[in-house]
C-alpha cells in the first residue's frame, strides 16, 4: 500500500492494541520494522535507532526483557 496518511496508521495501530480487531499488520521503512497485533508491538532495526527510541519513550517503554538481553 501506498499513500497511507500516518494519522490513519496510528489510529489503525491504536484499535490493534486495544483488542477491537484480531489482525496484525506490518510496516517498514529504510529504518525500522514494526509488528502490531493484538498482544504484542515488536519494533526491529538497528541498535542505534532502537537505544534512541528506548530513549525517547523512556517513560512509556517496558524494559522488563533488557536485563535478559545483551
């Protein structure tokens, strides 16, 4: 797909999370990968983009697998 306006990914994204719909869906650019479903958001890419987004939401992300992750 293309020319998907961001406002409909997060709201799309934001329903996933919520538990309204049993899909998952996928997006990706140069970056990053990212994997939405109704348990789980999975954000793939390299390590420097990953520490400044665990840095960014530092006060949203769940850092309860790091401490088994090296």
């Amino acid at each position: 797909m293309k020319h998907i306006e961001l406002n409909e990914i997060i709201s799309y994204c934001t329903k996933v999370y919520r538990g309204h719909t049993s899909a998952y869906i996928v997006f990706h650019d140069s970056d990053f990968l990212l994997y939405v479903s109704t348990d789980v958001v999975d954000v793939i890419g390299d390590a420097t983009a990953i520490k400044s987004l665990k840095e960014t939401y530092a006060q949203i992300y769940d850092s309860l697998h790091d401490k088994y992750v090296e």
